[in-house]
C-alpha cells in the first residue's frame, strides 16, 4: 500500500530517489519572536543579577573566608573579628530558629484565612477580606517590629511562663533561670527571645502566604469540585478531596516564599531581639540573634576586616535562601496546582 509522505506527495519506496519527509516550520511572526526575546532577555538579566550579587559577597567576604577558613566560620558562635575569632554558627541557629516558628505560626493562619476566603466568605465580605490581607502585606516591617517591642512582648509573657512551665522538660520550651513554682520570678527572662521574634515576623509573612494560596485555591477545577459535589460530598469534603490535593503546590510554595522573607527580616527582628553571640537553642529565653540583625547591628562600626566577616554572613544567607527557593520551585513544578482537569 502506498502512503503520503509528509511532503504531500506519492512515497517512491525506500530507494534512492524517495522523497524525504520535509520538517515543518511555522513563522510565528514578528510580535511573537519579540516577545519571546524579552522573554529571555528577562530571565537571562535575573540569572545575570543573580550571579553577580553572589560574586560582590564572595569577592568582599574573601579576605575573612580566608583568614578562619570555612569549617571555622560556620562553627565558631562567638564574633569578634578585631580579635580573629568571628563565626555564624550562632547567628545561623538563630536565624533558623526564628523563621521555623515564624512558619509554624504563619502558615495555619495563612492556609484558614485563604480558604475562608475563597470557599467560605460572601462576595461582599470576600472582596474587603482580599483587601485587607493585601494591605497587610503592604506596612513596613518596622511598623510590625515597634509593635512587637512596645505591645506584643508583655502580651505573650504569660503565653511563655505558661509553655515553659509545663512544657520545659522539652529542651526548645526550657528556660534557664525560671522558678515555676514562684509567681513573683521575674519576667525578663521571657522578653527580646526567639518565641517573640517568630510572632513579629509571623505577621509579616502571613499575609504573602494567604495570597499565594488563595490564588491557587480558587483556581480548583470546577468539574471536579461540581463532581465531588454530584459523589454526596459536603463543602468541607469537597475542600479535603478537590481543593486541598490540588492546591499543595502553592501551599508548599507560597510557605517556602514566606521561609524565605522570614529568614532575611532585619528590621522587625532587630528591634526585639536582645543580640547575643552563644548558640541559644531554648527560643522562649531572652537573647538570640540572626544574621540579617547581626549586620544591621556591626554595620556601621566595622573594621575592614569585620566589614568582610559581614559579607560572608550576607553570603552564606543568600545562598542559605537559594536553596529554600530552589527546593521550593522544585517541589512546585512536580505537583499539579495549576493544571486543568480532564
């Protein structure tokens, strides 16, 4: 039998004057190829930026990388570069404890508030509610971080008493220096600590996690949900069988977002805090600190040398937040928010 060729003529069989199947082509026009330049012209610059954001910090942190070395800059907690003993191991354990409870706090509030939202609220009610959250995302950090000094802190010191009292034979609960058991014990241990730091900074990212989600939220199939609906499914198992597996991506995603703003905050952070230089891993204690606050704190006083121990804590931060971002695109694109149904 024989059969066209992708030419649109007769096949001449498999000898030596066949005609060979031509490859198609399509013009996609002047508007397109411009537009997929700028495209790539964007994204390229980002890549660009990117690098050379990370080659300023290694090229300034240099001269303190070398001096210590690597291994003992991350684990020397104490810093004192005038000295040569200088390290981030307290500052990253810091870091990382503050925006582990920030997430902790942010992302149930985040993931109820988006489903109210979108599954819940009556339009009217919907549309102030998306304003407000948005707006929220809108006041500075230091707003947030003079809120957290001059109200929140003496708000959440019976929170931490409490915790600390029937939880602290959790090493993270404990707190050094409290008596349970004496009502007049001294509150100052439970101020400037990890626990308030996270709230402040909770506040902060919660309103870019709800966006993310709700976003992804109300973009759920409507077959399926009219499906999970036709099964005899009530809203909530709608939610739990439709919207909730199809919006994990974006919770995942918009949670890393959030790990990501929280791990860099400085402002809100550093006005609450109290900066010590020992790894602080009981977060109901007074005292911790973070690398953004430690360079907001020894910026304006260092020496040469200290300025490149500085730049070497904002490098290991940036990379630190590379890799939360890069997990999160990751984990995103394998998952199907955002996909229609079939």
């Amino acid at each position: 039998m024989r059969t066209l060729a992708r030419t649109g003529e007769p096949d001449k069989g498999d000898g030596p004057g066949a005609d060979s199947a031509r490859r198609l082509h399509a013009d996609s026009g002047l508007p397109d190829r411009v537009f997929r330049g700028v495209a790539r012209g964007g994204g390229s610059l980002v890549l660009v930026v990117m690098l050379l954001v990370g080659g300023f910090l290694l090229y300034r942190a240099w001269q303190a990388l070398r001096k210590v070395g690597v291994p003992a800059f991350l684990t020397t907690a104490e810093w004192d570069p005038d000295a040569g003993h200088f390290g981030i191991a307290a500052v990253i354990i810091g870091t990382v404890l503050i925006a582990a409870v920030a997430i902790v706090i942010a992302v149930p509030m985040a993931i109820g508030t988006a489903l109210y939202i979108s599954e819940y609220a009556p339009a009217r009610l919907r549309r102030t509610l998306v304003s407000t959250v948005d707006l929220m995302a809108a006041v500075p950090s230091v707003v947030y971080g003079l809120w957290g000094l001059f109200f929140l802190q003496g708000k959440v010191i019976g929170l931490a008493r409490w915790l600390s009292t029937y939880f602290g034979w959790i090493p993270l609960f404990h707190v050094d220096g409290a008596d349970p058991h004496d009502p007049l014990a001294t509150a100052t241990v439970y101020t400037a600590s990890t626990f308030v730091a996270g709230i402040v900074v909770a506040m902060m990212v919660t309103p870019i996690i709800c966006s993310i989600i709700r976003e992804v939220f109300s973009q759920a199939p409507v077959g399926e949900r009219e499906g999970a609906y036709a099964l005899g499914a009530t809203r909530w198992g709608m939610i739990r069988s439709v919207v909730l597996p199809y919006g994990m991506g974006g919770m995942i995603g918009g949670t890393m977002l959030g790990l990501g703003r929280a791990l860099g905050e400085t402002i809100g952070v550093y006005l609450v805090i109290s900066p010590i230089f020992v790894i602080q891993p009981h977060i109901l204690q007074s005292g911790t600190s973070s690398v953004s606050s430690l360079i907001a704190l020894r910026y304006g006083e260092a020496s040469p040398l200290g300025m490149s121990a500085l730049m070497a804590a904002g490098l290991a931060l940036f990379l630190m937040t590379l890799v939360v971002n890069f997990a999160a695109s990751s984990i995103v694109a394998r998952s199907r928010s955002g996909a229609t149904a079939e």
